[in-house]
C-alpha cells in the first residue's frame, strides 16, 4: 500500500505542531505558489490532479475554485467545511484535530488561488476536540506570520476563524453552512446561484470539505501528474474511511482509490469482531448498499456508480449474519425523517412516508411496501432545496431490494 498524503504519522495521538508540519515540508506549497504561480495556474493544477471534493458530493474541485476566481468582487471567501453530522463518519472530525495545519494551508491555497482574503473552518459545535486543535493550530499560524497581512512578505492577505455550526445533519451542506455563518439556522438554500457566484454576504465563496483542501498542499508541492497517477481512471489520490464497532480495529485510515473494501476491513481493521460473515456494505448512511459479492470491487466513483452506489463521505457501515438488517434500515430512515429541516415539502413528506412504511413493516404489516416507496421516491426526487431527499432514499430503496428475503419474513 502506497504511503499516506494526509495520516502521515501513525502513531500520532496529539494535534500535529506547527514545528512538526514544518519538519514535513509544511507551508512549502503555499510559500511556493505565492512566489512563482499565478492563481489561474493554481486552478490548472488542482484540475490536473483530478482531485473531487470528500465530503461526498464528488464535485470536481477545480471547477468550484474557477467559478469563484472569474467572479469580479472586491471580496470573496473560502469556507472549509467540517460540518460532519453523519453517523459512522469521523474522518472530518479526526483529520482537523490531528492535522490542523494541512487544512490551514489548503485554504490558504484555496484563497490565494481565487482571490478571497478571509476564511471560515466551519465546524459542529460539539467538536470540542476538533476546535480547540484547530484553534491553536490558527493561533500558531498568525504568530508566524502564515495568517494575517502580507503573509511571508507577499501582497497576498488572508485570515481564517472558526465558525461553530448547529448540531444538525443539514447544516453540513454548503449553502446551509453559508446561511450559518451570515446567522442563520443553518438551513440549504437554493441553487442558482452557486455560493462561486453569491456566498457569504453575496460574495464568491468557495466551499470545500475539509478533507478536499488537506490534500491541495500535496498536490502542489508534488505535481499534479503524480497525484493523478494515484487511484483509478476517474477517482484520484486517496480517501479517508471511517470504520466502527464491527471491526476489531475501528478508527478513521487513508487508503488511495481502487483499493477494495475487503482491504479497508481486513488489513485496516483487523477483520470482523467475531468472525461473523459479512450480508452487505453501506459505504456511507446516504448511499445504496453493496452485496458482500462486491467486497472485492474496487473503490472508486465510476466503479461504485456502476453498482447504483458510491463512495459517499467514507462512513463505511457493515451488515453482519445475525443484525437485524430490517430494523437497522428503518432506523436509518428515522434518521433522516428526524434530521430533514422543515422547510421542504417533499423532503417532509418523503422521509416521513418512508419511516411510516418501515415502521408497518417491522409491526408485521403486509403489503406492496417496496412498491409504495419506489413511487414516494420518484415523486419527490429532485425536489428539494438540497440533496437529502436523494441522500434518504438511497439506502432505504436498496436495502429494501437487497434484503428482501429478510423484508419479507418481518411482514408476515
């Protein structure tokens, strides 16, 4: 297996130093970009690298940074986003309290690349551990001189705070994190326009997920060619996983693209707490399951795309011989009735047919159930100010289709 881009020290159980960033080449990128590249080769180069957003929408980086350097405004803005609200994922919550300052060059190289002269790390207010890393991570930089004004000598001014975000589900998603930071609830928005083209205040903002930007200073610093050469045809570099209970050696691991799921759970997590067999994989709570027959494919987007699933945020949850597989599904669509925000109606009347039909299942009810949620999901698909109605039925739907046999037994 390839050496990591982001868990670089294994054994690391405090907040990576600034002294220790340095030690591994560190605010090189930055420190080269502001003295020999242009912000437009800036973007040609994250573009090159092919790297896609981790926070589970898979959107091409590049073309977010672009959209928000060929807007004309005298401000814009970068939010790095770490609104991590998903149960099984970690990786947000673990790569900034570790790796506070891979994050903090990656939006300094973010915003020298658009244009934008402050940042947010918008993070769940409950991340104590997360905050107070990334806190002093910030501090250490603006004493050094990485924050601030005219930063390492160069015309180039940028400064990062912290913005606590609500302890909502819906609040990761990039306009909701925009309404947040400008004191809202913490709601999605509508799109058009796209926070490149009216964010924060109405100005440009680049919002990426916090894992997206750690990688940025690796590619710079590393040629995007070489990034690029890691992964699969369509899916580039590495990714974070989370893994939990299941497994003998839960915990958050980087491995890069095309690896399988059976590598993540065996050589990372020790294999499965007693041995039990493996029905299927959720690879994150808003994605359709995989069969264990699937175990071997390798881990990409147009790989899993291909099977109807993807990769999501890296919140990998297992079905084992034995769980309830039913309860376990409706419990996920519980999840999502009771996490939608309210402003949608068809997000509101989705999440709650689908929750009301397992339900019936689960208490015995016969019935064309699948049926009846198959044309719930259709007609409210696309219908809402963000993608939760599509995040929902995800794995309802396929669980439903894969685990029929089971779905059957609970109704009769």
């Amino acid at each position: 297996m390839r050496p990591p881009i982001l868990l670089t020290d294994k054994n690391r159980r405090s907040p990576q130093t600034l002294a220790r960033y340095r030690q591994d080449q560190g605010y090189q990128a930055i420190a080269s970009a502001l003295a020999d590249t242009p912000p437009h080769r800036l973007v040609d180069l994250i573009e090159a690298a092919g790297l896609r957003g981790r926070g589970g929408a898979r959107f091409p980086a590049a073309t977010k940074w672009r959209l928000a350097l060929e807007a004309t405004a005298e401000q814009k803005y970068v939010v790095a986003n770490g609104g991590e609200h998903e149960p099984g994922s970690d990786k947000d919550k673990f790569l900034v309290e570790h790796y506070p300052h891979k994050v903090i060059e990656g939006m300094l190289l973010c915003g020298f690349a658009t244009g934008a002269s402050r940042g947010w790390l918008y993070l769940i207010d409950n991340m104590a551990g997360p905050i107070a890393s990334a806190q002093a991570a910030i501090d250490e930089a603006r004493r050094e001189g990485m924050l601030g004004e005219h930063i390492m000598g160069s015309s180039f001014s940028f400064d990062i705070e912290i913005h606590r975000a609500p302890m909502t589900y819906v609040a990761g998603e990039e306009t909701a994190a925009i309404d947040s930071i400008e004191g809202g609830e913490g709601k999605p928005r509508s799109k058009p326009p796209y926070p490149g083209q009216s964010g924060v205040h109405g100005s440009p903002t680049t919002v990426n997920n916090v894992e997206t930007l750690a990688h940025v200073p690796w590619i710079v610093q590393h040629g995007p060619e070489n990034y690029a050469a890691i992964g699969t045809a369509e899916s580039k570099g590495t990714m974070l996983f989370t893994l939990g209970s299941e497994v003998n050696r839960p915990g958050v691991y980087e491995l890069p693209f095309g690896a399988t799921y059976r590598q993540l759970i065996e050589e990372c997590g020790g294999g499965i707490t007693g041995g039990r067999a493996i029905r299927a994989v959720l690879p994150a709570l808003s994605c359709a399951f995989l069969g264990a027959e699937h175990l071997d494919v390798p881990i990409g987007y147009e790989t899993l795309a291909e099977l109807g699933s993807s990769p999501g945020c890296g919140g990998v949850h297992l079905f084992l011989e034995g769980d309830d597989v039913v309860a376990r599904v409706a419990k996920i669509a519980q999840f999502f009735m009771d996490e939608q925000c309210g402003q949608c109606p068809p997000c509101r009347m989705q999440t709650s047919q689908l929750a009301h039909v397992l339900k019936g299942v689960l208490s015995g009810v016969k019935g064309d159930y699948l049926g009846q949620m198959e044309k719930v999901a259709a007609f409210t698909r696309g219908k809402g100010d963000c993608s939760l109605i599509e995040m929902a039925a995800a794995p309802v739907l396929s669980g439903a289709r894969l685990f029929g046999a089971d779905f059957e037994a609970k109704a009769q």
